[in-house]
C-alpha cells in the first residue's frame, strides 16, 4: 500500500516553473485540424532543414529534474476554476456525486484541486457533502454544490430524484460490480472458466442472471440464508468468517457489505431481463498532462439505457496501461511517475474506456518551428510540442534509399541507383525515388506476400491449384492497385469455383461462421473478436451477442466439391445455402446478424407500417454478405483506421495502434488525430493504397534518421526517430543473395525466383524457416515471430548456405578477382551490395589493413627448440598471397552479412 | 567479455542462488536486458531435476504397450500377448521385453484420460497441460524450464529434436525466445551433425575468430554512427549466445555421438530414435534441461500390428530401456525425469482395417527418474481398456506432476501479451503415488 495515495497536497507557488500544459482545450475537444485545408503536395527536400547538429538543442529547454526557480506567485485574479461534471443527478437513496475540479493558471498549466477545493451544497435538506467529499441526495428537488478554490467559484447543478423511496438493492447495478471491485470473478478466481472451489461467476460479472443463478440456487441455496442473512457463505467466505481459499476480499463495516447484506435481507431479488443497460461509461478527465510526482483524481460515470446517469467510481476498476509512467490507485487517483504517455483503463460493469495522461520529456518554453512535409508532421509535430519532444535530424540519402527500397518493395536497390541518387542534385530527388519505386514491379510481388499472409493462402488448406488461384489474384490487385474498399468487398461476398475465382478461397481457409467472423474482423477491422466467443470481451464493449450477431453474416455459405473434377480436383465451389442459423450458445437465442456496433443510419431501411427505421434485410434468396461488405467497406472509420494503422506499421516500424491488429478503446492509438487523418485522407482518396505509402514515405517523420539524439533516446513511441525494423525473413535470404551475387533454387520453382515472391511457407528452406515466416495458419500479425532468436545468430554466422554464397567461385569476391579488380573496387562494391552505401573511409582502411595483415601474418613455424632463440617472422610464399587476399575478402563479406546494418533496415 | 553479478535471485523453494549475466561490450552502454537473458546463463543447481520427454506423434495404443488386456476378446486384445516384468505383478505388451527389464526404473499411469481425440488440439493439450484454445497458445513445459531456470554451460536449455508437432510444444504466448533449439537430422547417419555449431565446409575454427574479429571492429565503426536500439541489442546478445554455444568445448562434446562407444551406441539401438535417446542424454550430461524427442508414426489406422511389431514396438524398446538403463548406470537417473507419452491412446476395439483409431478416454503414460517413485502402476482402466476404472488421471494432473518434479510452482502466473494472467498449471494436481 502507499502511504499517500489519496491526497497530495499542492503547492501552487511551485506550479508555474514546473508544468508545460496545454490547457483545458486539451482536456475537453478534440482538437482536429481541417486536413483538407492541411493537406498538401509533399514539400521538396532541401538541405536547409536538416539540422546542423542535433547536440545543443535549441534554447528553452527546461527538464523537469532541473527546473529553474519558481517564478513568483501568480495573482489571484488570473486563475481560472472548471469543474467536471457540470451536473450531478442523484438517483435512489443512496446515489453519489464526485467532481473533479480543475485549476489553470495563466501560463496555460493546469491543476487538480478536487482534493483542496471548498465543497458546499446550497441547499443541504437537498443534498448534503459528507466527510468523505462525497455528495449524497436528502430529498428530492434541485439544488446547487457549490466548488471554490482560490477566490474562484463554479456553481454545478445538483437534480434528486427518489430520495425517499425504497428501492430494494439492484442485483446488477450494485451487487455484481460490488463482486467485481471487490475481486471475486476475475480470471484467476471464480471468474475462471473452471470456476474456483466448486463456485464459478461469470468473468468480471458480464453476466448477472447467470451469476444469480450461481449465488441463489447453486450448492443447493446454501450461499444465501434468507432466514439469517449474515450467516450466508456469500458473506461468510470474503469476510473469513469461515476459511476462503481467496483470503479476505471483504470487510464488515464496509459499504459492499452492507449493500450485499442488505440486498439478501431485501429478499435476494433477481436481475429483471428488462433492466436498464449500461451504454457506456465516461471518465473524467479523459486525458490529462502532468508532471512527475502530481496526481490526478479521476470520476467515472455510467449511462443508462434509461437516460440515467450514475456515479460509479466506488466500483470502477483502475489499471494503468504502462505502470512505469503512471500508477493508479483502486480509488481512481492516478500518480505520474516518470516521462511519457500511458492511459488508464477503466471498466465497469462490461463497458470500458481509456483516459489518457502524458508526462512531459522535458518543457521547451520557446518551441521551434518545425519543417513539416505534409499533414502527418502536423499531428507529430502539434504530439512532440505536448510532450516537450525534439525529433533527429533527417536520415542522410543513403539510408534512406535503402529504407524506401526494402519498405516498399522489399528489394535493396542496386550500387548503380545507390551512386545515382547519392549523386543527384534535384532538391525533389526524394519524392521522385518513391514514386519511382512505388511503379517497381517487385512491389505487388513484396506486398503479396503480406496479404498472402493476412488472408492466409496455402496450398495445405486450399490445395495447390486453389493456393495458387488466390495468390495471383491478390498479385493482380495489387498490380493494378485496386483500390483496398473494392478488392475487400469482392473477397467478403465472393462464391463460386476455388479454382477459377481466387477470392473465393476466403472461403475455404476460414469455413465456418465463428471462424469467418473473426477472420474478417481481424484482418479487415483489426478488431480481436476472439474473448467474445465465450465471454464477453474483458477489455472492450463487445459482448458474446456481438459476436454470434456478427458471425450469422456466414451462416448460409456453403461449400460443395465440385462433379466436374471429382477426385483429382479438389476443387470446392462455394455457394449460399438456402438456410442456416447461427444461435447463442448460452440463451440459445437465433441470432440476426448485425454488424459490430449495429447498423449505421444510413443502412436503415423505414419499415412498412411505421416510420421507425430497423434493421436491414438481405434481398429476397439474397446474400447476408453484401451487407456485410456493404458496411465494412462504405464510409467505415474502423476499416479505413485498420488499413492505414497495419502500413503506418509496416512502413514506421510501430502501428500507432499496437499490436497493429488490435483495435479497441482500450488500446488507444498514441497519436489518435493523426491515425484519423489518416484514415479519412484514405477514404476521401478511393482507398488508393499506393498513395497512402507515397503520402506516409513523403513525411518528414518517416525520413528520420534512426539515430537518437539524447534528449529523445527514452522515446520508444512518438517517432521522434526512425525505429530500427527487422527484415521479413524473405527480404533477408534475398539480401543474403543480392549481397553475395548468387540466386536460390527453390523446389518446383525456376533458378532465381526470389524469396519473396514465393507463393506460401510450403516451400522448403530452412533459412526461412529459422527467420520465421508466417505459417498462415491464423490471421494474426503476430504469426511473424517478432524477436530475433539464436538460431538465426547462428545460421547467418556458421550455416553452410551463407557460407557456401560467400565462397562460390560465382558468387562477387571470386568473380571480381577474376575481373582483375583492386582491393578498393572490390571492398567499396561489397559494401554498396550488403549496406547500399559505399565504406567510409576508416572503414575503408580497416578493411585494406585487415587483407594486408592476413596476406602478411607469419608463417607458421615447426616449434622452437630453443626459447632463448628470437622467433624470426617469415614471409608467406608469393602464391599464396592470392588465395589469402580471397580469403580476407571473403571474410570480410562475411562480416558484411552479420553485421547489425545489414540484418536490420534502420 | 566479463561477467556482471545483477543479484540475488530466489528460487520458489526458497534456495537462494547467484545470476550471473555476459555482457560482452554492450554493458558499456548501460543496457537493460530483457528477462530471459537476465537469467541466461545461471549457475546449476545439484538437485536441479532434467526432462527427457519421448514423445509418440500420432497417439500410441495403450492395450499394445503399457496396459495390456490379456485376458480380452481378440477384436480388443489383439495380436499380442501380455508379458511379466521386472517387478511382479505388472504386466506390459511382450513386443516390449527389454522394457519389462527396466519395469523397476519408471511408472506406467494407466488411467489417463482426455477428452480431446484429434491430433493437433490433443498434441497441445498433452505437451503444455493447458486444452487448445485458440485465443491462447500455451507454452510447453520445457519453456517454461527455460524461462524459470535459464541456461548452463552455453547449451540452450530446451532443446527439440525432429520438429515441432503441430507447431507446439514452444514458448507459446511468452514468444518465440522461449522456443525449443531444434536438432533436424538423423543422429544414426554418420555424417550427421547438430546444424550451425560446426563451421561449415572450407572454414576451420581459427578462421571463426577471425571474421568474428572482423565483424566486431565493423561493428565498432556502425556504432559510432548508431546509437543500438533494443532490437539490436537482443540480436547482439543472441550473436553472443550462439558464440559461446559454438566455442563451448561441453557443448562440442555433447553434440559430438561419435565419442560414444560402439557398444552403447549399440544398447541405443542404431536407429534414428534411439541415437536421438543417446543424443539426449549426452544433452542432459552436459546442461540441457529439457530434451523432447519426436517420435512419429503411432497414428495406425491401418496396419496396426503389423506397423507395431515390424518397427515401432522394437525401436522403442531398444531406446527406452537403453536410455534407462544408461541413466541408471551413470547415477543420471535420480535427476532425469524420463516421461514417454503421446497424445491419445487408440480405440480397443480393433477396425475393419486392422488398425486402431483415436481413443483419448484412456492412454497411458510410462514416467521415471528425476525422484518420482517407480516400480509402479498408477490407475487402471476397465476390463475393455475403454475408461478409467479408477483414480482417473487428467492431463492437467500429468502436467502438474512433471512440474511438481522439477520443483516448479505451478501457482505463479505470467502476463500472456494481452496481458490476461495464467498460472503455469491451472488445477492439476501431482500424483501423490509418484512422491
């Protein structure tokens, strides 16, 4: 326990010269930009905005360890009071109201003051304050809490409603959650899929019929005593009244106790099936910057179906997202800790939400102008002013060809167009090479082999002909840049032969409804449907109903093998059946389908009679999936943030959103304006992927250096520069080949096929198989193993096959020796083929001593006699010095491909 | 290179033990390291218990092995007959004779059931303890030995030979690092080798040094302009793993069969699995602490019989009562757990194709060493070989045993990546019999 989480008492003199705080606009709007009017053509490169030197940053940087003195205290008159909500509606006997009461100062920084501010009710036969700051209602009527804190004050409204009225305890809004504040039906207790102790709950309580079921009838009634309430194992077991394998979870003279004591006195009334919902729950703030060391109290409200709102702070669950930067205490005060951003997840009673609190690296008083290429600079720059950040300078040209050439087409560009574009002068050169490589033929080849990952095409699922049908059709797409709205609405309502129509192969590497629905929600919405299937999902809205809703979508495509091939074919021809149902598990209840969320206005159709809108029907004998399609591919904010998240990715080497396949409320994007200017740049721009990469490689973000400067080292997240990627096990063994002048032969495939070209991870190679490919066996980005191992080390250090390209008498050393070519030709070509850059100089003459050591290095002597006889260097024989330069040049290609530039794209 | 002391670390049973950590150059630099190499190469510990698990790929008949039913009706006895053992009272398949001579070294738990019959799901059931679920994978037991214990001698602790089975029996949701070092290749084949720890073809060790010389100043020259990111770290901890792993002369002997003498290649059986066994406890001798080696071909449809009797009964027997045998000799046994095991047993009741198809409602498991007690039969089923008759045993309990062996509390819980907590076991219980 810490000592001090509650209360923190304020120094306000101290507040000004520590704090770098946008201010309450922060806090309450989302501050968007018009991206039409932000987005422009990228701006030329010019050797103006590179930075001299990244060493002395610019002046006005004051960390926050070494804050100059404080400046004197502000007067009075200027600070300014807000106080969240701005009203309070008391429902029942024993409602409660919180606030949070927010400080700013004229510099813009901002306070929490719930703690030390004046709370008084206006009318107290109304509501009343209690010690514990807690408002709570007397009678009905309206009144007014009055907030006041350094000669300011704000009046928040205060509604009572059935103050007097004697309302029996409610089973799901005051029992259940209680259960759940309290621990009882997390994953590791009862709320264990296997239960614990012979008593099982539903997880975190997103059940209440079942679990009063559980309390009330299971263990024959022994749970509850009606007849002596306190004598229930319900009570009994949390407060050790009797032994409970979970310990003390309860105490007697606390408010959940009184509460389950006084619901079982009430006659243990059930959760009706007409009670209200939660719809969602608000935090407040939801997003906050601090300093380390403050603190910040949070409230959480719930809305209702029925339009009430509660405060549910009492029962809310806190946990922090990255519990270096802040912490959070089970009351909702949160502590920032050190440097960064992280959100706090709070949930209640099935529904969840983030509030989002940034530490500060450093303030930066007088924050410089920073060039901007396009739009994107714009959201990173306006996240990098917030946080006090400074990014690297821009990566010098060589790197970045390389960078553009293994991001975007998964290819290293050859020491020609390396000398090339070093050499070019036009200040545009960037943009010309990405447009270039963008209209690479290598680029549907490398990019098929990301969405033959995602829409898994194998030939041990499909079999050779369908595996094959699928991967030229998504070559084709990609070909001919066929826009990302289209070629998923035509994969998701695709039917016929497997063999002819390669789309409809979806259908058949996922084929039952479960299956296909968290297929496409995964791969197309980048939303983990999975938890839901049997349980509602623990950190998001989606509940098992969402789920079975949205798998019926499926539940009339069928599969037939296919007469005309009979045996030898396996050719399956996919179809609509005239039936199929798809039923809850639990409530065995026929499920319509529906689309995550429900459906969009504009999918409503007006019903005959009425003019209510409802739920659309497919057409008569119609396909479920045109609806589907329908709405993932039209004006959806979740499939257009899904796409451009997975290439942010890709290309960025961190999804804002990360995992990048794993969308959800409480797993916030770190820059969310940027993700949805993304995303609706892509949808206002028919889904064109290629100028998505062109607009994201176009940045001045993406062409950072990878080289940290020290104030930004810390950053792992705010692109302030370019993270270092791992290659794709392909791009690596094609490198591996590139590098040293040899091709691959791959089973069944011609001499020279590349590796990324290859159509699925059926084709033997170990190398690949080391490095790890996507097995396709799931739709998971995380299939593609993310952390290096040893056996990689060792392969690339002692395996036969590198060695074996390194040492041929076709691969480059040999073959330019025989071209009569200098030590310096051979050593700068090496270098062009394995780091796309030529040596630098010392490396160079490292490099040139390191053949001359070698051809040099004494031979070997029979041992000495006689120690006191001086050893005598010899020369090496004349004829061996040609076959030892080989042999140091061969070292040092060798050294080339192990080397950390070569095994990474930075 | 240097060694760093980062602490004291404590073991779940209390013994407090040093951890040490190589550096190499990096510790310059002031780098955090991730926990699996914090706990890299540890010192061992003399009452450490090792696993050799023999995995049967394919689920293997329970009534042709360990739980014959002499006694029967020939559609369910079948072709064999049921021989005594070594200890009275226990009877096994009489295809099975050099192991019904080793009956004291090891236990047969006859009542092992499951309710899972098809090979991939089942095969992740039985090698992490956990039922399939495809939200999760689970972690098998000789990652998580490798997560809690570490390495010794620069072997890596986990090792696998001839392939994962369906992709499981890795690291799971706790990553690729935690994965088996895999062994390809027929250990029978005199020209085998474990692949990438011996220089390849032209290159001899001397010359090892000297391109690992070379990469190191041009390593030096990139760092001067590249400040590491994590990625890079963990690969430069990873060049320095596989470096020691290749000029380790313990880990070069252990690999090398070829020290072995004829005659106990020989006790073996020069058959790829029972050299494998051999390779295994060379592994084990050296510092591996968990060796699993797949065996396939149980999955007899068809041909039961005469796939049984014609090779995989007489492989077996060789290896297994070898590697008992050898272990015992050596005083390796009483910290060598030695469990044989696949993932279902096969129908009792003989097909129209003299095979016998998937069964999970009875298997048995043969398990020995590492201080379990042996000699023994645990559970049996009843008179058709269908069910448990009593004490039925559940998988989870077999993966609680093992862990109980090897002194693992299965109590502790790891963050999966989405960060829901999972115990190692979940509500096995160790079969007191055995202790």
């Amino acid at each position: 326990m810490k000592p001090s989480s509650r209360y923190l008492p304020i120094m306000l003199s101290c507040l000004t010269g520590l704090l770098l705080l946008s201010p309450v606009v922060l806090a309450r709007t989302q501050n968007r930009p018009t991206t039409a009017t932000a987005q422009t053509a990228p701006k030329p490169i010019s050797r103006k905005e590179i930075p001299t030197s990244h060493s002395s940053p610019p002046k006005g940087i004051v960390r926050p360890q070494t804050a100059a003195p404080a400046p004197p205290k502000p007067t009075a008159a200027k600070i300014s009071l807000r106080v969240e909500p701005s009203e309070i509606p008391l429902y029942g006997p024993r409602a409660e109201g919180r606030i949070v009461a927010t400080a700013t100062l004229p510099d813009g920084t901002a306070e929490d003051v719930s703690a030390q501010a004046t709370l008084q009710s206006e009318n107290p036969k109304v509501a009343r304050i209690g010690a514990d700051r807690i408002l709570r209602p007397v009678s009905d009527g309206e009144t007014a809490l009055t907030v006041a804190f350094q000669g300011q004050t704000v009046r928040v409204k205060v509604r009572v409603q059935d103050a007097g009225k004697r309302i029996p305890m409610d089973f799901a809004r005051e029992i259940v959650p209680a259960l759940t504040a309290n621990g009882c039906n997390q994953g590791t207790c009862h709320g264990s899929q296997y239960g614990k102790g012979g008593f099982k709950l539903s997880l975190l309580g997103d059940d209440p019929a079942f679990d009063y079921h559980q309390i009330i009838k299971q263990a024959r009634g022994r749970r509850v005593q009606m007849t002596d309430p306190a004598r229930s194992l319900l009570l009994l077991k949390p407060v050790l009244g009797v032994p409970h394998v979970g310990g003390l979870r309860l105490k007697t003279d606390s408010l959940d106790y009184r509460n389950i004591l006084a619901w079982i006195q009430d006659g243990a009334p059930a959760p009706g099936t007409d009670d209200p919902q939660v719809t969602r729950i608000e935090v407040l703030p939801d997003q906050r910057t601090l300093s380390p060391g403050k603190t910040q109290t949070l409230v959480v409200r719930a809305h209702y179906s029925d339009g009430k709102i509660y405060d549910v702070t009492r029962w809310a669950r806190f946990t922090t997202l990255n519990d270096s930067i802040a912490s959070v205490s089970p009351q909702g005060l949160v502590r920032a800790l050190r440097r960064g951003e992280t959100s706090i997840m709070v949930r209640y009673s099935g529904q969840a939400t983030v509030a989002r609190m940034a530490v500060p690296y450093a303030q930066i008083a007088r924050y410089p102008k920073l060039p901007e290429h396009n739009f994107i600079d714009t959201h990173i720059v306006r996240k990098w002013k917030n946080l006090g950040l400074l990014p690297s300078e821009l990566s010098d040209d060589a790197s970045f060809i390389r960078r553009v050439f293994l991001d975007v087409i998964g290819t290293p560009p050859t020491p020609e167009e390396v000398q090339a574009f070093l050499a070019d002068t036009a200040p545009d050169k960037r943009a010309k090479l990405i447009d270039r490589v963008l209209d690479r033929p290598e680029y549907a080849d490398y990019w098929s082999l990301k969405w033959g990952d995602l829409l898994r095409s194998n030939r041990t699922t499909l079999g050779s002909k369908g595996m094959w049908s699928l991967t030229n059709w998504i070559r084709a797409q990609l070909r001919e840049n066929r826009p990302a709205d289209q070629f998923v609405y035509d994969l998701i309502t695709a039917q016929g032969s497997t063999f002819t129509n390669g789309p409809a192969n979806y259908y058949r590497v996922a084929s039952n409804p479960p299956d296909l629905a968290e297929t496409t929600s995964q791969v197309f919405l980048g939303v983990r449907l999975q938890c839901a299937k049997c349980h509602n999902h623990p950190f998001e809205k989606w509940t098992m109903s969402d789920y079975y809703r949205f798998s019926a979508f499926f539940a009339r495509v069928g599969q037939k093998g296919s007469q005309e091939f009979g045996v030898f074919g396996g050719e399956n021809v996919v179809r609509l059946n005239n039936g199929g149902e798809v039923y809850h598990p639990k409530s065995g209840a026929l499920m319509k389908p529906a689309p995550l969320g429900g459906y969009p206005e504009r999918m409503k159709r007006r019903g005959a009679q009425t003019a209510q809108l409802t739920d659309p029907e497919p057409d008569a004998g119609g396909d479920r999936r045109v609806l589907l399609a329908d709405w993932i591919t039209k004006d959806n904010i979740l499939f257009a943030r899904n796409i451009v998240n997975r290439y942010w990715g890709y290309l960025m080497g961190r999804g804002l959103v990360e995992p990048i396949d794993d969308q959800r409320i409480t797993n916030p994007p770190t820059n969310p304006e940027l993700l949805d200017a993304l995303a609706k740049d892509f949808m206002d721009n028919g889904y064109d992927i290629k100028r998505l990469i062109r607009t994201i490689c176009n940045s001045r973000v993406y062409q950072l250096s990878s080289q940290p400067t020290p104030a930004n080292r810390a950053d792992t997240l705010f692109y302030t520069h370019h993270p270092i990627k791992r290659l794709p096990a392909e791009v690596l063994l094609d490198l591996v080949n590139f590098a040293t002048g040899t091709q691959e032969k791959f089973d069944g495939l011609p001499l020279g096929y590349r590796a990324i070209q290859l159509p699925d991870p059926q084709i033997n190679s170990y190398f690949l198989d080391t490095f790890g490919r996507a097995p396709r066996v799931i739709a998971c980005e995380c299939e593609r193993p993310a952390e290096p191992n040893m056996t990689q080390a060792l392969h690339l250090m002692m395996g036969e096959m590198v060695n074996r390209k390194v040492q041929s008498d076709n691969a480059v050393v040999a073959k330019m020796i025989q071209e009569k070519r200098s030590d310096r030709e051979i050593i700068e070509r090496l270098y062009l083929l394995a780091l796309a850059r030529p040596p630098r100089s010392e490396e160079m003459e490292s490099a040139l001593r390191i053949i001359r050591d070698f051809q040099e290095r004494p031979a070997k002597l029979p041992a000495q006699p006689n120690a006191l006889i001086p050893q005598v260097a010899v020369q090496r024989k004349p004829e061996l010095r040609e076959r030892d330069r080989r042999t140091a040049l061969e070292d040092i290609l060798w050294a080339l491909l192990n080397s950390k530039e070569f095994v990474f794209n930075r | 290179m240097f060694d760093i002391e980062l602490g004291k670390h404590v073991d779940c049973d209390g013994v407090t033990r040093r951890d040490f950590l190589k550096v190499g150059g990096l510790a310059a630099l002031g780098l955090m390291l991730p926990d699996f190499l914090r706990v890299a190469s540890a010192s061992p510990n003399r009452r450490d218990v090792s696993v050799i698990l023999l995995w049967m790929g394919g689920g293997p008949s329970h009534i042709d092995t360990f739980d014959p039913k002499p006694d029967a009706p020939q559609e369910i006895r079948g072709e064999f007959a049921a021989i005594p053992t070594k200890v009275s009272g226990i009877q096994i398949s009489d295809k099975l004779p050099l192991l019904a001579q080793q009956m004291d070294k090891f236990s047969i738990l006859r009542s092992v059931t499951s309710p899972d019959n098809t090979h991939e799901t089942a095969t992740h059931y039985l090698l992490t303890g956990y039922p399939f679920n495809p939200a999760i994978p689970y972690p098998a037991y000789g990652s998580v030995l490798a997560r809690e214990k570490g390495s010794i001698n620069g072997l890596p602790p986990y090792v696998l030979m001839h392939g994962l089975p369906f992709g499981h029996g890795g690291g799971g949701y706790m990553g690729a690092v935690y994965n088996p070092f895999q062994i390809n290749g027929d250990p029978n084949n005199p020209h085998f080798s474990v692949q990438d720890v011996s220089p390849p073809n032209g290159v001899n060790m001397e010359r090892i040094q000297r391109r690992r010389a070379i990469l190191q100043e041009l390593d030096t020259f990139q760092r001067q302009v590249e400040t590491q990111q994590r990625a890079v770290q963990t690969m430069d901890q990873f060049y320095e793993q596989a470096y020691n792993l290749i000029t380790s002369p313990v880990a070069k002997k252990a690999f090398d069969l070829k020290q072995e003498p004829e005659k106990v290649r020989d006790q073996y059986g020069r058959n790829h699995f029972g050299q494998s066994c051999l390779l295994a406890r060379r592994l084990i001798e050296a510092g591996v602490r968990f060796v699993t080696i797949h065996f396939g071909g149980w999955d007899t449809h068809e041909n039961n019989f005469g796939a049984l009797k014609g090779h995989l009964l007489p492989i077996l027997d060789r290896g297994y009562a070898g590697l008992l045998q050898d272990l015992h000799e050596r005083g390796m046994l009483d910290t060598t757990l030695v469990v044989w095991m696949g993932e279902f047993g096969r129908t009792p009741k003989v097909n129209s194709s003299a095979g016998r198809d998937h069964w999970a409602q009875a298997m048995s498991v043969g398990i020995g060493g590492g201080g379990v007690k042996t000699g023994m039969v645990v559970g049996s089923t009843n008179e058709r070989a269908e069910a448990p008759r009593d004490r039925p045993i559940r998988v989870e309990d077999v993966a609680a045993t093992i862990y109980r062996a090897l002194g693992i509390n299965t109590e502790k819980e790891y963050l999966t990546p989405q960060n829901r907590p999972v115990r190692i076991n979940y509500d096995g219980v160790p079969i007191q019999e055995l202790f």
